[in-house]
C-alpha cells in the first residue's frame, strides 16, 4: 500500500473516531429530550434530524458548501474567529459529517429511552435521585444497547460517506483526502489494485466490528436478561 | 396549617374528571385512600409525591410548601422525603436486589434510628435475596424488595399504592404481614390506598373514602366504614358488613389460635405473623358468615358467641333474605339469615339473642 492511501486510511478513522465521540455527546440529550418531550415542536425536530437519510448526499453537501464559504455569515465567522475555511478543511469535514450521520445516533438512543419509559425514571425520583443521577444510573445503563448501536453506526456510516466529503472537503491529502475519495481516484485512474487493497481493508475493518457488536450483545443479553 | 399534618387543598384537572380534595391528614399512624377504581386515589397519591402538579390550590407538609399553584411553587419528587411504594413494585432490572436496596440507601439524606440497612433487610427477610436479580423473584418477593427499598429512604411519609393488588391470594398473604408490622417497627407515617375493604381494615387507623374524584368521608376506620354499613365494599357491592374492634389478649395459644377480647366477649382467630398482646385488632364481619341462637349454644363447632339486640329487621328485595341488624355491647353486627328462619325463631327488633360467627370469617 502506498503512503497517500495508508494516510487516507488513518485520516478516515481519526475522522469517524472524533464524529463519533461529538455525535454521542450532541445526540444524547436531544434523544433524551426527543423520548420525554410533549413539545408541539417534536415532529419538526424529528423531521429535521431524520432529514440526512433521505437527502442526496450532495444536495446536503452542496447547502453545507454554500453555509461554509467565507462569503456566508457563518463561513465569515469561523474564519474571524479560528482563522481558517471551513470548506476544504478537515474541521469543516467533522462539522458535515456530524449532521450528515445525526439520525445513525440520535434514533437508536430516542428508541432505547422512550422503551424505559416513566415508571422507572419516577421510581428513581421517588428514592431521591436527582435528575441527572437517575439518567446516569438507571437510563444510561439500561440503553447502553442503545448506545452501542448508536456509536457503531456513526462509526460506520463516517467510514462510508462520500458524496458530502466531495462536495465540503474536496480531496486533499492529508486533510480532506478520506478512504472512499482514494478509491474512486483509483478507480478512475484504472489503478485496480490499490482500489481493491482499500476496499478489502474496509470490508473486514466493518465485518470485524460488526462482529463484534453482535457477539457482544448475545452475551450481554444472555447475562442480564 | 398545623405541623404535624399533611395540609391538602387542591384540584387537578384532566379531560373528564377532576380531583377535588380538602383534607388535612395527620402525619402518624397509617390512613387508607379506599375508593373504586377510577375515585382518584391514585391520582391523590401521585399529588402528595409530586408526580403531579395541583391545578389549583396547595399541598403542605408539616407547615412546609411542597406544591403551591398561587405561588407556582412546586418541589419536584426527589427532593420531599417521600417514599413510593408502586403497585408494579419498579425494581431497576440491571441491579441486584442489593443493588436496588443500596440505590436507596445511598441516596437518603435524612437519618432514622429505626430504619438501618441490616434492620431492613432482616425485618423483610432478605438476606437469601441479596445477590438475586429482579427478573428471577416471584411477585411477592419482587414487592417485598421494593417496600424494603421504599423504607430505605428514610421517608417522612409513606405512600403505597395498591401494593398487592398485582398478586394473587396466597402472595397476599405472605406481604400483609410486613406491611401490618411497618407502623410498629419503623414508625413511618404511611398512607394507603387501595380498593380492598379486608386491607384497609387490617392495616389502617384512619380511612378517606373517594368516590368520583370528590372525598365522601374520613374518618376513623371502624366508624367510619360502620357509618356506610350497606355499601362498604367498593368491588362486592351491597353486602352488609361490619368492622369489630378488639383488643389482642394472646397473640398465641394453643391450636393456632389468637384470642382477641371483644367487650365482655372473646373471639379466637387463626393467629398471624406480627400479632403481639395489646395490639388493638379490626376484624370485618360478613352478614353471611354470622347466625343467631335464642340461647347460648353449646356442643356447637362455631367458637365465637356475641350477645347481642336486635335492633332492626331488613328483608331483601327479591331473595329470600333477610338482614338482622344486631348492636352486640355498643358494637354494629349484621346477620344475614333466611326468612324462614326469621319466621321460625319469631325474631322481633328488642330481642336478646346470641350471634354466632364462624372462625375461618375472620382472615
């Protein structure tokens, strides 16, 4: 393998890595909201969060593209403040992929929260945990199904995105240049083999950790019943 | 509002039925909410705890405001020192019975002399529980896991809500024991609710009676259900019954029996768990379960004899029926005995007569 494709490789995993870890702390409290709300707005924020499945990737990259530039109050913005784009930068590929692979976290956690359901939440208010001691000792542990599922898609789904990555970040090495951008350059270019060392490198990465995602929550399963 | 009640004025709306109550409940002892399904009982429970918000109108804690709509002021169900017994029991099924003892325990800010965590766990015999999971308790451990894990808290007051109506007759059995000994051993305020008439007569001092989200009564149990006379039993419907009160002389003699002083008369019933001397014990009589003799009977199976008067005569309307209302020493007691009988014994209203109740009537 050569070294602009291992780069490729480690860039993807760094990238999917910290979308994860974000995605995890950002979607938690909107499923947790979204799962106890009788909010008229809950449909909308629904809507909104599941809209990335149904989107072409580049239309969604394209918008984002066009939010990024300098030209736009929010581009100009980060740019006053950090002194870079966000287009072609590798920050503003975490920022598209956070919204890109929000419904992969956000859907799962709102599944497993609503199925706990008030009773025990009022049982654990009833013996004197505070809000926030009773979703880290009774919500949290009883989704962590929930969450597992939620960072192994996020994971997953950052991995294998392409169209927004195109369209914010381009393809420059070392930056913006992620494993799926690499292997639609190899393609193009007739370099067959480099494509089929990166595809096989993903197929087994996601096998493996699928793997070990089931695997894990059989025997998990089993003990707690 | 006086220190040592809990101070209620309050309603709570929903679509088709309001809670209206205005009732000042003493913090001591044990009071029964009885009402038919759908009164508001629950309702009143979850009010007291601060799962729900009054409408109008307060609820006061010993001269301290835990909701207050006037003054939107509402303290949220962790912070009132209020213990939940729910009717499903709510044990966390990823912790141990330990684990679930311990969250309480852990949590409870006040401290109780009466209530330790070995004292629970011995007192609701727990020990052989401890390392078991939820999923693997009958229901009548699962309850009296999630009534020692209520007590862990150190309430000040005790709400349960129907805590054995979810279990059948014989797990019923096994839990009243340790809900009649609560009073005694730890000393909690408690209040009850519950919709069986035998409960309330077993474990409570005082009743409030619901009916359609409004209070009909509240009172002192035995008055205030012999007051109802007819139609006590929210689920029986009309079936005249009365409450007698005695006073515990053995809590065990021979044969398996307790024997219980009523006036002058005394009145032996399977002893139970958690019966001491001097204890003041209700027993509720059914009309069915009571016959009358002219004379004091001898070389009769029936051990209990009561004299008694007849005050008045109530034949039932289409059954051939008839129910004799009796006033045994100051005490109510209804009998419920053919018309031919009637006819045949001539009993008149004024007349002395011994009433004669069946052991087994009194569990």
């Amino acid at each position: 393998m050569s070294l602009p494709d291992a780069s490729a490789l480690a860039l993807t995993a760094w990238l999917a890595f910290l979308v994860t870890v974000i995605l995890l702390l950002l979607a938690t409290p909107l499923a947790w909201w979204l799962s106890r709300t009788q909010s008229r707005a809950k449909p909308v924020v629904e809507a909104i969060v599941a809209l990335p499945l149904v989107l072409p990737p580049t239309v969604l990259g394209f918008y984002l593209l066009i939010l990024f530039t300098p030209e736009n109050p929010l581009g100009a913005v980060w740019v006053q403040l950090t002194g870079s784009t966000l287009t072609f930068s590798f920050t503003g590929l975490v920022v598209a992929s956070i919204i890109y692979s929000l419904p992969f976290a956000v859907q799962p956690l709102q599944t497993a929260f609503e199925r706990i359901g008030t009773g025990l939440m009022e049982a654990a208010a009833s013996l004197g945990a505070r809000p926030w001691d009773a979703f880290f000792n009774i919500a949290a542990p009883l989704s962590w199904r929930g969450f597992l599922t939620a960072a192994v898609l996020s994971f997953a789904h950052t991995i294998g995105e392409f169209g927004v990555v195109l369209m914010v970040g381009g393809n420059i090495p070392g930056e913006t240049r992620t494993v799926s951008i690499a292997i639609y350059e190899h393609v193009e270019t007739m370099d067959y083999g480099e494509a089929h060392t990166l595809s096989a490198i993903l197929l087994f990465v996601s096998f493996s950790v699928l793997l070990v995602v089931y695997g894990l929550g059989r025997r998990r399963a089993l003990h707690v019943g | 509002m006086s220190d040592d009640q809990l101070a209620l004025l309050a309603t709570c709306a929903f679509p088709g039925f309001t809670l209206e109550v205005n009732e000042a409940l003493p913090l001591e002892g044990c009071t029964a909410v009885f009402g038919p399904s759908g009164s508001g009982k629950s309702t009143l429970l979850r009010l007291i705890a601060g799962f729900q918000k009054p409408t109008t109108g307060h609820v006061y804690c010993a001269g301290t405001p835990w909701s207050d709509a006037g003054r939107r002021l509402h303290i949220p169900p962790d912070k009132r020192e209020v213990g939940y017994l729910f009717q499903d029991g709510r044990l966390f099924p990823h912790l141990s019975v330990m684990g679930n003892l311990a969250f309480a325990d852990t949590r409870s800010r006040a401290t109780s002399g009466a209530i330790t965590f070995d004292g629970v766990v011995s007192a609701f015999d727990l020990k052989p529980l401890l390392d078991r999971h939820p999923e693997s308790l009958s229901g009548g451990e699962r309850q009296r896991v999630a009534l020692a894990r209520t007590l862990l808290t150190r309430p000040r007051l005790l709400l349960l809500d129907e805590p054995l109506s979810a279990l059948d007759r014989a797990r019923k059995r096994e839990i009243l024991p340790y809900l009649e000994a609560l009073p005694h051993r730890f000393g909690v305020p408690t209040i009850y609710v519950s919709h069986a008439v035998e409960e309330v007569v077993r474990l409570a001092d005082r009743i409030l009676i619901l009916a359609d989200g409004k209070t009909v009564a509240h009172g002192d149990v035995t008055e205030t259900l012999n007051a109802f006379g007819y139609d006590v039993d929210a689920e029986a419907g009309t079936r005249p019954a009365v409450i007698l009160e005695g006073r515990c002389v053995d809590p065990y003699c021979a044969n398996g029996l307790a024997v219980i002083s009523v006036g002058s008369a005394r009145l032996s019933l399977p002893a139970r768990p958690g019966l001491a001397a001097k204890y003041t014990v209700r027993m509720r009589i059914d009309a069915r379960d009571v016959a009358i003799s002219l004379t004091e009977p001898v070389g009769l199976s029936i051990r209990n004899v009561l004299p008694a008067t007849i005050r008045a005569l109530h034949p039932i309307p289409g059954q051939p029926f008839v129910d004799i209302e009796l006033d045994s020493e100051g005490a109510p007691l209804f009998a419920r005995i053919t018309q031919d009988a009637v006819a045949e014994l001539s009993l008149t209203p004024g007349q002395r007569v011994f009433a004669l109740i069946k052991t087994a009537s009194f569990d």
